[in-house]
C-alpha cells in the first residue's frame, strides 16, 4: 500500500509538467526515479500484463489528479506565485543530477565522444526554447476530420516531448500554440462545460499521445540498450539545459523579500525531496 501512495505521489509531481511550461516530464521521471520504470513498461506491456497494468493506472490516477488539481491550484501558483512554484521544480531537478553521475560514472567513461553528446544534448534543448509562438489557435464546434488530425498529430509531439527528457511538452505545446486552448478545454471538461465538444478535441489529442508514447519509449529503449552511456551523457545535457533555461525564466518576473524567502525554502524542500526519494531506491 505505501508503494502504491508513493507512486501515485509521483504520478501527481510529474502530471504537473503537462501543466507548467518550462517543466520537462520526462525530465521530472528521472528526477522521481520513474524514468526507466515508465519505459521499460510501455515498451514491455503485455510480458508482465498485470504488474505493468497496475503501475500504470496507479501512476495514471495521480497524473490525472495533477491535471485536475492543476487545472484550479497549480496555475493559480504560478500564476501569483511563479518564482516559488519554479524554483521547486528547480530543486527537484537538481536532486536528481547526482544520481545520473553515478550511472555513468565519471572517472571511467569521461571521453570526447560522451561530452560530445552531452553538449548535443545542451544544445537541442536550447534550441527548442529558442522559438516562440502565440496561443491563437481557435478550436471549431463539432467534429472536424482535419482538426482531428491536427490534434493526433500535436499529441505524438507532445508525448514526445513528455518520454525525452529536458524538453517541456506544456512549452511545446506554447510552441505550437495549443497550450492555452488545450488547457482551456481541460479546464471546461472538468466544470462539465460544452462536453461534447471537448471530448472532441481530447479524444483525437489523448489517441496522438498514446502513439506517441509508445513509438518514443521503444526509441529511448533501443539507444539505452546500444548506447546507455551516451544516452545518459545526452540526458545529463537535456537536464543541465532545462534547468537553466527555467532558472533564466525567472528574471521575467517581478518578485518581494517574502517570496524570495519562501522561494529559498522551497528550492531547499524539492532538492531534498529528490535527494531523499533517490536514496531510498
């Protein structure tokens, strides 16, 4: 039962990344001690059909009630709190940095050829933030065969971006400028608000993110049993990377010596959290 609550836990923390831009999920996974878990299940489901089901719907359920809390907590902090909201996140990831340093163990596998890969992974999370784009996209009423292929397609992305660490699906999803109004529709599903038009345009979405799950998680599979040690390099990049792109976010926004207290005391909390949860695994 504890290992059920503890995962269901997690499955809340990581359904936040869908929720705030800027925060990976697959990155938050690793951070959580997830990661390889949630691939090694997506990629293996029917072997051990029972197990693989129940952590899934386990973890699916706290990911869900992220969403739904999201939806009415989670934007009300960043919005009127973001720097102490951000800097938890901040704290989680860097807790994390650690643990993946003793995967790859530094002293035998630092080569060229890794740090090459650790700057390419550097380098195409940077990039992806580099772009910015506007959240007009304006869904029609009622079915529509190329929107609802159009949303198939931005859930592969988006679940993409989920399964690769480093690189935020909420911000993709900016990117592209569907965050807003998916969030829009998510929020009215919730308040039972025009439901046959949301199921609409979530149905086709949750179809793409399920294909793009799948596809993405065997991908990541392959390269840890080919190249585990180049991926790890590439994943240590992407989450260097997400955490100064996020840490950079922060000088946008106006902030008092209250909030910079609790900020401290936050960042403090996640860095412990994750130091904790990797300890104890």
């Amino acid at each position: 039962m504890k290992e059920k609550i503890i995962i269901f836990l997690k499955g809340m923390i990581l359904g936040s990344a869908m929720i705030i831009p800027g925060v990976s999920g697959g990155t938050l996974a690793i951070s959580l001690g997830l990661y390889e878990k949630i691939i090694n299940t997506i990629s293996h489901f029917f072997k051990d059909f029972k197990n693989n089901l129940l952590f899934i719907i386990n973890l699916g359920l706290g990911v869900l009630a992220s969403l739904i809390l999201g939806a009415l907590i989670l934007n009300y902090t960043f919005e009127h709190a973001p720097i102490p909201t951000i800097l938890f996140f901040i704290g989680l990831l860097i807790g994390s940095i650690p643990s993946l340093i003793k995967k790859v163990d530094l002293r035998n596998t630092l080569k060229i050829s890794n740090i090459f890969f650790f700057l390419l992974g550097i380098s195409i999370v940077l990039g992806v933030y580099l772009f910015k784009g506007t959240n007009d996209v304006i869904f029609s009423n009622g079915f529509n065969l190329i929107q609802s292929i159009k949303l198939v397609l931005i859930g592969v992305v988006a679940a993409a971006t989920l399964v690769v660490p480093g690189i935020s699906g909420s911000f993709m999803l900016m990117i592209l400028g569907y965050y807003e109004p998916i969030l829009k529709v998510i929020s009215d599903l919730i308040k039972f608000n025009n439901i046959t038009n949301n199921l609409i345009i979530l149905i086709p979405f949750g179809i793409g993110v399920v294909i793009g799950v799948v596809v993405i998680a065997k991908i990541i599979e392959f390269l840890f049993k080919k190249h585990e040690i180049k991926t790890y390099y590439a994943i240590i990049g992407f989450l260097v990377a997400s955490i100064i792109e996020i840490f950079i976010s922060l000088f946008s926004y106006k902030t008092n010596v209250i909030q910079i207290i609790i900020s401290i005391i936050l960042f403090i909390l996640g860095l412990l959290l994750t130091l904790k949860v990797f300890k104890s695994e």
